[in-house]
C-alpha cells in the first residue's frame, strides 16, 4: 500500500547519511521518486521545477531517452575495460574535449570533480619535477572558491566556513584575494577593482617566489563561493601572470563548462585564453552518471611519455572513465550541439532569466550577477549597509519559494552568517514556461519580504 511504501522511504532516510540536511534540518526532508524534463516529484506526489539542477548538474534534465540508452547499450557492449580507461567511448571522448577547448589536449578520467582537481594537482607537481622545476609545489586559489571537497581540493576551497573542522589542509596551498567588486577593498569601477585583484596574484608569486609556484586554480565564475563574475580582462591577465612566471593555469570548469554559461565553457567569455589544464565534471554527463575529467595541454602530456624515462602518471582509478560514463557523456555533448543549447542559453538567459535583475530595486537585494543560466542575487539588509542578510531570512526565500514549488539554493558560504547568495541555475533545457514559473516565484517570494 502507498503508507507502506512511504514507511519504508521513512526508514530507509533515517539511515542516510546526507549531508545536505543542514539546508532543511527540522525534518520535512524531500525524498526525490521520479522526474520530467526540469521537475522532480517528491514521494508524497508534490511537484517542484529544480531551480538549481541538483547541485548544478542537470544540464539536459530529466528523462533524456537517448542518454539512457547511450548507457544501457554500452554496458550491454562492454560493462568495463580490461584495460581501465581504454575502451572506445573513452577513446572518441578525450577527441571531442580536445575538440571543443580550441587546441591539443590529452585527458585524463575519474568520477567527479573533486578528483579532476586532484587529478590536475598530482600532474602539475608531476610535470614540475619532470621538467627541471622540482621547487614548484605550491597551488594558488582564491578565497570563497570552491574546488571539492577531498583533502587536496578542499585545500584549494578557500571557505572558512567548509574547512574549519578539517584543517590543517594538505600543505602547500595558498589563497588570494578574490575579484569580488561589489565589496573590494579597491573600490572603484569593476574591471579596475578586478585588476588589482589580479595583481596581488603576481605580487603574492613574487613574495613566494616563482621557483616554488607551481599553479593557479580558477574558476572563470567563482559558483559556490556565491555567483561572483569578474571581467575577462581578468581572466586574461591572470593568464598573462600565469605564463610570465611558468605557473600552470588550471581553469575549474566543473560547474561553468558544457553551456551553463552561455559558452561550451566559461573561459570562452576571454577571448584569447587557453589554459594549460581544464577539470570538468558535472555538466559534462548532465549528472545522468558520475564522470571527471582533467584534460591537460599536450605539451604539458609530452613530459609524462618520453621513451626509457620513469615518467609516466602514477595514478590510477578503477572507475574513472567508465565505458558507460563516456558513452554518456558522448551523447549529453551530441545532443548540446544538435539542439544549440549554447545559444539557447545565452538568448533565455538575456530574455527569461534576466528579468531577475528588475529585483536591483529591491532594498534587501545588493547585486544581482548573471553569466547565462548561473544566476546569483547577494542579499543584504540594507542596499546602503550591505549587511548580509541573515540565515533565518535565507531560509525564509527558500522555503517559501519550496512552497510555491521551486526549489532553489543559497550560497556564498564563507564564514557564519554570510550564506546571503540565492542562486538560480535551472537545467539549460527548461522550458520558456519553466523559465518564467520561476523568475514570478522569485520575484514574488522577495517582493513579499
Ligand atoms: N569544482 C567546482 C567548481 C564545484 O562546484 C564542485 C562541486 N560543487 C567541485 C569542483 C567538486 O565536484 P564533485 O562534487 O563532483 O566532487
């Protein structure tokens, strides 16, 4: 009977372990059955557009019939490889990520993004030590950046708040100011503001010394760390920093990469810039199954594969790039491309989910910041003070909005007390109706503040 089955979805959450609780924590917890297109039914029946693409990963939404095929009919070919990652989706694969970043790359595969950025951090020290550098070890990353949460990349994540109980970190990290405009210490129009947050890069590299620098992890829109969208010129000049001081470029593609912000990635918003290393996850299966992938120049891969030499890549991963998970992957990117999902995004998000920014003239709303379908609003108590907003007031939005039937996330996550970023990232394949259900919910539930 249903009360039965809802007893056993009863028993069986009491025994799991999840961590996201804490965004809900007085019970009530939705307990996901099924979903359609950008919606996902809850197990007492309720509907609720996912606002947020589970943790921005849902690109092409729910009940793709032609991924779910790509996979049962590759593990009906071959379940695994003998020989891990070589097998022929994984082949083609590393081809089209080649492909679609502009230039000759080699890549690497494991199961999520957490592991891309270690992936990417063990080749960096690697590559460093190969090539007569083996003083380079340390990382730079930028506070409220989020990179994983494994013990290397959470040593990257430059967030109090995500650390404080797991600190010290893996040494040999280190954080720099982020290109936060909207409170920079520098004041100022933006893309000035942003500037000078790329010089304390190359100040703090003088400071360290370039001989033990080994790279600089980026995201080109910091996500997690609360929406934060600095000019490409800053993207092309930490790269021009980057290059002057041997320092490898690594761009965290996780969660910008595969259209989310209106290019295939978000690096593609500066022209001209080609980092040395990209990592992605997430979009790059639409969540449908787990794949990391850590795509490396090849001129960087050439220091791994000189003939006689001890050199090769001591790292392996007994799931990464699975034959199902690339065969995935292969058709999430064909369908992208047929379906011009890029340009989908880059209209919509001008045309459905930019209505958003009309919210600028509410008081308790500071910022609102949008690359394609990321979508941030940094809430404040007064525009004047900019005070984040509490998290009882936080919570307010969401569950409110959870009410109306969307759902949709906060984020900022720093230290206590500043988790004041509602962020809006539906699935690039919602509806015009979708779009607008959620920018009205949105609207209505901070208007009624
Ligand atoms: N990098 C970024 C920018 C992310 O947002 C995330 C996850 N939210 C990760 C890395 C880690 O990915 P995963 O959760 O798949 O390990």
């Amino acid at each position: 009977t249903e009360a039965n089955i809802g007893n056993v979805v009863e028993k069986t959450t009491s025994r799991l372990w999840n961590a996201m609780h804490r965004f809900n924590p007085d019970a009530e917890q939705v307990v996901a059955s099924s979903g359609e297109g950008s919606w996902f039914t809850d197990e007492s029946g309720n509907r609720f557009l996912d606002g947020v693409s589970g943790l921005w990963c849902l690109n092409l939404g729910h009940g793709q019939q032609e991924i779910i095929d790509a996979a049962a009919e590759q593990m009906k070919k071959l379940s695994y490889s003998p020989l891990t990652m070589n097998h022929e989706p994984a082949v083609k694969l590393a081809g089209k990520i080649s492909e679609l970043l502009g230039a000759n790359y080699q890549t690497f595969f494991s199961n999520s993004g957490s592991e891309a950025n270690e992936t990417a951090f063990k080749i960096v020290r690697q590559y460093h030590n190969q090539t007569g550098n083996p003083g380079k070890f340390k990382f730079i990353s930028r506070y409220r950046a989020y990179h994983g949460s494994t013990l290397g990349a959470l040593s990257a994540t430059a967030q109090a708040n995500r650390r404080v109980k797991y600190d010290p970190g893996v040494p040999g990290f280190l954080h720099v100011y982020p290109p936060y405009s909207y409170r920079s210490i520098f004041g100022g129009e933006p893309e000035e503001s942003d500037l000078k947050a790329a010089q304390l890069l190359e100040e703090m590299i003088n400071w360290e010394g370039e001989e033990t620098v080994a790279a600089f992890i980026m995201e080109p829109f910091i996500s997690g760390g609360g929406v934060i969208i600095p000019s490409p010129k800053y993207i092309q000049r930490v790269e021009e920093i980057c290059k002057k001081y041997n320092v490898l470029l690594i761009m965290d593609e996780v969660v910008s990469g595969y259209g989310r912000t209106g290019e295939m990635f978000g690096f593609k918003h500066a022209e001209g810039v080609q980092p040395d290393i990209v990592t992605m996850a997430k979009g790059l299966t639409s969540g449908y199954l787990p794949l990391g992938a850590t795509a490396v120049k090849s001129e960087i891969y050439e220091a791994f594969k000189e003939a006689g030499k001890d050199n090769h890549f001591r790292h392996v991963s007994t799931y990464g790039g699975h034959p199902a998970a690339c065969a995935v992957a292969l058709k999430n990117i064909e369908i992208i491309e047929r379906e011009n999902i890029v340009d989908r995004v880059r209209e919509l998000g001008k045309s459905k989910l930019g209505k958003l920014h009309q919210l600028i003239d509410h008081e308790n709303v500071g910022e609102v910041r949008q690359v394609g379908f990321l979508l941030g609003l940094e809430m404040v108590t007064t525009k004047q003070s900019k005070v984040p907003l509490d998290d009882a007031k936080m919570a307010e939005i969401i569950g409110a909005c959870k009410k109306k039937g969307l759902i949709i996330g906060k984020n900022g996550d720093t230290v206590p007390g500043q988790n004041n970023v509602i962020i809006v990232a539906p699935p690039l394949t919602s509806t015009e109706d979708d779009l607008d259900f959620l920018v009205e919910t949105v609207d209505s539930v901070i208007r009624s503040l």
